[in-house]
C-alpha cells in the first residue's frame, strides 16, 4: 500500500507540472521549404489545362514582327508555325517536336534547339536561352495568348 500511495502521489506530482493549455493555438510559419512542396503540388502541369492552341505577334532579333501559332496536344506533342510576315516573299516554318513540362517551365524539342516558355493561366511567356523572362522595354510583347480548346483529332 505504501508503495501505490508513493506512485500516485508521484504521478499526480507529474500531471500538475504540465503546461497547461491557454485555449490559443498557434499556427507553425511557413519556411521557404513548406512553399517550395506546395508549388509542386500546385503547378501549371497538373492545375491548369495548358494544352491548345496559342498565337501572338513577337519581335524578332532583327526588329521585324514573328507571329507564331503553337499548338501543344495533351499526348506532349507541339506543332509550330512562324511566320515572318516582313519578308518578301513571306516566310513559313512548321517545326514538331515533343514538349516537357516541368512546374510552370514549358521546353519545346524541336528538331534544332530547345525552346523556354513559362505557362500562365491561358497565355505562354516565351523566355531567353537561359529560362528567364525577357526584360526591357518590349517585355509585354512576348506572350502567345490561348485561343482554342484541343484539336479535334480526324
């Protein structure tokens, strides 16, 4: 009996040294990491229908306008045609290729080099050779806007 009274007076003891709780919660910060694991779960890939058919009127190295129609299938496939309206006569390129998506980064590979977009909501950025937003005064010009839903297949 001793024994039992010792016990219980001991883990009674325990009990009462305990912080008690406030009836605040608090709410953990979020770090850099914790919004690093959200955007992979939360990304143009799998938050938003990308796939369709895209076109805009952009400015080329040598001043002249570049409009482009891309269009990117949902099976990772693309067809794009450029468009140099300035020439004479007019000159007409189709490229197709594959495309990865990875985040918000869309990467054409086509037959010669590697193409950068950034996918926003209905509307693609086209980027610089080193995946960055092109910046100066033209910079609102770069952008393929969606104009069609997908392809219908024949």
């Amino acid at each position: 009996m001793k024994y039992f009274t010792l016990f219980l007076a001991v883990g009674l003891f325990i009990i009462s040294c305990r912080k008690q709780p406030t009836g605040e919660q608090t709410v953990p910060y979020s770090t850099e990491e914790d919004i690093e694991i959200a955007d992979m779960f939360h990304n143009a890939e799998n938050s938003l229908e990308y796939w369709g058919t895209y076109d805009g009127t952009l400015p080329s190295a040598d001043g002249t306008a570049v409009h482009i129609e891309l269009t990117l299938n949902q099976d990772k496939s693309f067809i794009k045609c450029t468009e140099y309206t300035d020439r004479n006569p007019v000159a007409i390129y189709n490229d197709t290729g594959v495309y990865v998506i990875h985040r918000n980064l869309l990467t054409l590979h086509p037959e010669g080099k590697e193409e950068y977009y950034k996918v926003e909501e209905n509307r693609l950025r086209k980027l610089n050779e080193e995946k960055q937003e092109v910046e100066g005064e033209f910079q609102d010009r770069y952008l393929l806007v969606k104009n069609k839903g997908l392809p219908e297949r024949s």
